[in-house]
DNA sequence: TTCGTTGCAAATGTTTTGCACCTGA
DNA sequence: TCAGGTGCAAAACATTTGCAACGAA
C-alpha cells in the first residue's frame, strides 16, 4: 500500500462521518464539504472515501436502493433500511456473529465476513 | 398493479433465470436470449426482471460489486460473494431466521425482512 | 524535489425512460 | 380494438479516471 500525505479534504470528510449516524451518500457529503471548501470536486470525494473504506476507518453500505451510503461507525453493528423513506439505521442488537460458523459447515470455501441487512418500515413510516 | 399479458421475451427470461444457478446479470441475459431473439434490447430485459421481481417470481442480488445479479430460485436461502473471483454462491446452510427476531428486540420499527450476504474466498480460489 | 492529492472534465458502466410501432387477449 | 410489450436510442445516475497543477514532507 503507499504513502498517505495529509490532506485536509480527507480530514474532514472522516471528521464529518465521525459524527454523523445517518450513513450519508457520497453526494450529500460532497455537498456538505462545498461549505468549508468550495472547490471540492465529487472525484476527490469519491477517492477519498474508496480510501478510507480500504484503511478500515469507514464502512460502505450498499443495497438496491440508490447510491452508496457511507458509515464512520466501524463498530460491528448491522444496518436496517426502511423501504418507504430508504433511510438507514444503526440496528443495536445482540451479536449474530455465528450465522458465519452456520454458513461455513456445508460449505467448502472460506467464509471471512458476512453482511446483514434488514428492512421493513421505520417508526415514522409505520 | 397493472395487467399482465404473456410475451415471448419474457417468458425465456423466467425459464432461463430458472434454469441457471450461476445468478447472472441482465447484461449476461441479454446476451444469451439475443441467441432466441436476435433483436431483443437490454430495456426489455431490465424491464422483465423488474417485473419479475415485483411478482416474486425472481430476487435481484445487490453487492457492492458491479452489476445486479438475478435468482430464479426464490427459496429461502443466502448467498455467498468471492472477493476474489466475484462469484456469487448459493450457500446450503440451516435457517437463520432468528435473527429477524434478534434484530427486532430494541428496534421500535417493523423488520419485514433481511438479506444476509456472505463474503471469502470461494473453494477455486483458495 | 518528490510523489501523493486535487479540481476539472470526460469517460465508464449500469439502469431507466420516451416514443412510435407491434402484439396478445 | 386497445392496453400492455418491444426495440431503439437517448437520458439519467453513480462512480471512476486521465491529466496538469498543487501541496505536504
């Protein structure tokens, strides 16, 4: 992997997922950094956050509804996506982790990882 | 919803999906009803599936990589993604079900459903 | 000075859509 | 007949990339 240099578009975007829980799109975080550099272009975004997904500091979430979403919260946690509004929630729930071990036993390649998504409607869409 | 009337592109797009195993993409579809029909166009297989979809009859795999990929089997059962060869797997294992049930325990909306995806290294690229 | 980073714009890949014509019921 | 389906091409989106200029070490 090579060098990281400082820069401070990559500062803040990691700073603004930091705190932030709603899992925002590339755009929307794009459109918030305009504010404190107004020339910042999608790609440098995009680039940045492709980066930060490969260091481990961030997590991209992707389901069939739009673009990609973006999480600062690295945590292991799962995600629930509201299919009338397509918000995106943090899900606190007892760990589930062993649904890897569940796959891996009739299966003859290696599992690693796992993704879990779930969906219905959220308390403002009910 | 509207009515259906039977077609041809259709219904070769239903009976192919349900023969494969290999959750192919519509581009992949495309290519291979063009040998049937050699003027079908990439819309109507995108509009096919979708209707497809709607009616159940068919499940659109989302992953972070490339296009969607489309299930003829509509049997409960989860996927498996190589990292490497970006082969998507159907994975044998017990139900996991539970862990709607898991998830819906502090979670004040209504979950209707979940896709769990697994990732590794398949047994050829081991 | 060096090499990673950026802005810009063009390109890419995937999916959707408008429209005029075709087809099944 | 007529609403739904199709082919075609253009558009819409999301994301990536080439390149010359910029900036951190």
């Amino acid at each position: 992997m090579k060098n990281l240099k400082y820069s401070r578009q990559r500062e803040s975007i990691k700073s603004f997922l930091a705190k932030r829980t709603d899992h925002p799109t590339a755009d929307t975080i794009y459109e918030e950094l305009r504010k404190d550099f107004p020339n910042i272009s999608l790609g440098t975004v995009y680039r940045n956050l492709t980066l930060l997904e490969d260091l481990g500091i961030i997590i991209k979430i992707t389901s069939s509804y739009g673009a990609d979403r973006y999480d600062g919260n690295t945590l292991l946690h799962n995600h629930f996506t509201c299919t009338e509004c397509h918000r995106v929630i943090d899900l606190e729930m007892d760990n589930i982790d062993h649904i890897k071990n569940v796959a891996s036993q009739q299966f003859s390649g290696l599992i690693e990882g796992y993704v879990a998504n779930f969906y219905g409607r959220c308390d403002n869409c009910l």
